[in-house]
C-alpha cells in the first residue's frame, strides 16, 4: 500500500510579501503560498502530465505521498495549481484518500483520473496507475494537438483570404468606382457586383449590423448546442463533413480504445469503464453509441454484441473486441486499437494537411484574383474602344 505520511508544511507558518499582479501578470517573486486553493482553476494538460509523472516516479523512490505532493507544489511552474496540490496535501495528513481529496478540484481532475487513482488505491499499485494516466493523457494531448493542427492550417489561410479581401473592398475598390464614374464607361457585370458590394462592406449600416449578426450566431449556436438535440445535430454533422469527419471519428476511437484498456487494465468494471469513457467523450454520437452498449451489457450481453447497433462505431473495431473476448485478452486488443487508429490519425493528418495546402492556395488566389480581374474589366473594353 502507499505511505501516505504526514504533510510538514502544514505546521509552518512563513510570511510573505504577496506579489503586485497589474493585467493578470505578477510582480515580484511568486510562491505556490501566495494563493489560496481554487476549485474552479483549470489546468493545462501540459501541467496534468508533468504533474502525474513526476508523482509516480516519488512513489517508486519510496517517499511518502504527502511530502511528494508538498514538493510538487513548491516546482509546480503553475502557482495556482501548485495551492491545489499543497491543499490535497494537507488533507492527507488530515486523513482522506488522494481519490477523495482529489475530487474537491472537478475542472482540474476528471472522473477518469479520480476512478483510476481509486483502483490504484484499493489494488496498492498506485504508482503503476499514474504511469498509465500520465501516458493516457500524453497520448491524447498528442491526438488533440494533431487535430487542432490539422484544423488550424485552413482556419487561418481562410481568415487572412477574407481580410485581404476586406481590404480591397474597403480600400481599393471604392478608388476605381470614381474612375469608372468620371468616365461614364458602360460596366461589365462582374465588375457592377463588385462596386456594390464594396459599397456595402463601407456603408455604416455594415459595420454595425454584421458584428450584431455575429454575436446573434454565436448566441443561437450556444443555445442549441447546450442541449441534446442540438449536440446530436451538429456533432453528427461534424462526423459526415468531407475530410475531416473521418479524422475526428478516428481520434475520437483512438482515445475511447486506450480509456478502456487503461481502465480494464487497472481493475476498473467494464460497465464502470464505459460510463467514464462517456464523460470523456467529445461527441454526443459515440457518448449515445456507450450509453445504449452499457444498457446492453447489463442485459448480459458482450461488449461487441452491444456495439453492434451503433453504426458510428466500425466493424474493424467490433471484430476485434470481439476477438478479445473470446480470448480473455479484452485490454489488450484494445490498446492494439488505440496504437492502430493513433497511427491512422497521424497519417491522415499528414495526408490532409498536403492536400490543403494546394486547395487553400486556389481557394485565396480565386478569391483576390477575381477582385482584381473584375477592376480591369473595363479598361480593357476602354483600351479596345480606343484602338
């Protein structure tokens, strides 16, 4: 079992000078005893992952749980995360579990980490357990910084084809409709469409309806995306959008397969499991596909069988839980699948992101070169009239 020990710090009483924080940046020098504990911080996974190995590896070396946790809090980069961690500390030496001190920090420690640190708990391999949840959360900091990547790269092109666009409307556009005005030639109508949209994108009307039009947007988007009905819309939209729905599903199985086996691997239930792989998931079409399995497998059926009616969930990944139960070796085909889809993601987001860069350049020379071909529309006729 793990020693737990007694927190020291506890009995200290150190008096500081607090920092001076002008705009949210600290002056002075900043110590975790500078803040009180907050329960509503978040916190990087960045932090997360260092936080859980660094704590494994004091488990091994044989130091106790509270004092490693003290010297968490006194390295912790994080302050504010290291006054959490000097408060779980505490209650320690006050005689609750990590499970439970843990779970006073909802938004730092998931249900996840608290039902895999509980497992390590009862089964004396906590040590073991954090190993695994910091490579879980590795691994899925890795999916999600791959898709955000992936996502970026045309997000950002798009945006600056729209600014230039913007700029030659508002700023070029107007200078050649007094030209054509002055010389009273007869316009092109792609070269028409053009002035008059400029005039809109400069009229006061524009500038104060679309930041209105925006906000109403984003407004009606929160709304309907906080309930079910909405989430189930527009997640599985997500899941049908060309390109990267399938990327999506992909990184989504990848880290609902390495959950499992982690948490099967640590003697967590399999219904248990499913139930913690449903807080984890992002998208409401897998979290439905889980929910009808666990009702399934209550029922008495295998985890496969109640898959099965789920058409999000693909047949390769049915077949070998299926596999791995019929073989009693459930975790492990399961982190065979997490290695497998984890290497599909890698390569579709190496494929994707090739193919968009040809795409995007098209798309933004489409969009300048079309403002511009429709200026020198007419001179050209006026050149032509002239010779």
């Amino acid at each position: 079992m793990v020693e737990y020990g007694k927190s020291t710090l506890v009995k200290k009483e150190i008096k500081r000078n607090p920092p001076l924080i002008i705009f949210g940046i600290a002056f002075g020098e900043v110590s975790h005893l500078d803040y009180p504990p907050n329960s509503k911080l978040k916190v990087p996974q960045s932090d997360l992952l260092v936080f859980f190995r660094q704590m494994a590896v004091m488990l091994k070396s044989g130091v106790p749980l509270s004092q490693a946790l003290e010297l968490l809090a006194e390295n912790m980069t994080n302050k504010e995360f290291g006054a959490n961690i000097l408060d779980i500390s505490r209650r320690l030496g006050g005689g609750e579990e990590l499970s439970t001190s843990l779970s006073n920090y909802p938004r730092i420690f998931s249900p996840i980490m608290i039902g895999l640190i509980e497992a390590g708990e009862a089964g004396g391999i906590l040590s073991q357990v954090l190993e695994r949840l910091a490579a879980l959360i590795e691994a899925q900091s890795k999916i999600k910084g791959q898709i955000t990547g992936a996502l970026i790269y045309p997000v950002a092109i798009l945006v600056l084809a729209v600014t230039i666009s913007l700029a030659l409307l508002i700023f070029i556009v107007p200078t050649f409709d007094e030209m054509f005005k002055s010389m009273g030639a007869e316009l092109p109508a792609l070269t028409s469409f053009m002035l008059v949209l400029s005039r809109i994108v400069t009229s006061l009307s524009f500038l104060i309806i679309s930041p209105i039009v925006i906000f109403i947007g984003f407004y009606l988007f929160n709304i309907s995306y906080s309930t079910q009905s909405g989430r189930k819309f527009f997640d599985n939209l997500i899941l049908k959008m060309p390109l990267f729905g399938d990327l999506i599903l992909k990184a989504e199985l990848a880290s609902m397969s390495d959950t499992l086996s982690t948490l099967i691997n640590s003697g967590i239930s399999i219904v248990e499991a499913i139930e913690r792989c449903i807080n984890a998931s992002n998208n409401e079409i897998i979290k439905i596909a889980l929910r009808r399995s666990i009702s399934l497998v209550t029922q008495g059926q295998e985890l496969s069988t109640s898959l099965e009616t789920a058409k999000v969930i693909p047949r390769l990944l049915i077949s070998m839980i299926k596999i791995g139960e019929e073989t009693g070796a459930l975790s492990f085909m399961l982190e065979n699948l997490a290695n497998f889809y984890k290497r599909e993601v890698e390569e579709a987001v190496t494929v994707l992101t090739k193919a968009m860069e040809p795409a995007v350049i098209f798309v933004v020379a489409a969009i300048v070169g079309t403002i511009v071909i429709s200026l020198y529309l007419p001179m050209f006729s006026l050149i032509n009239e002239m010779g």
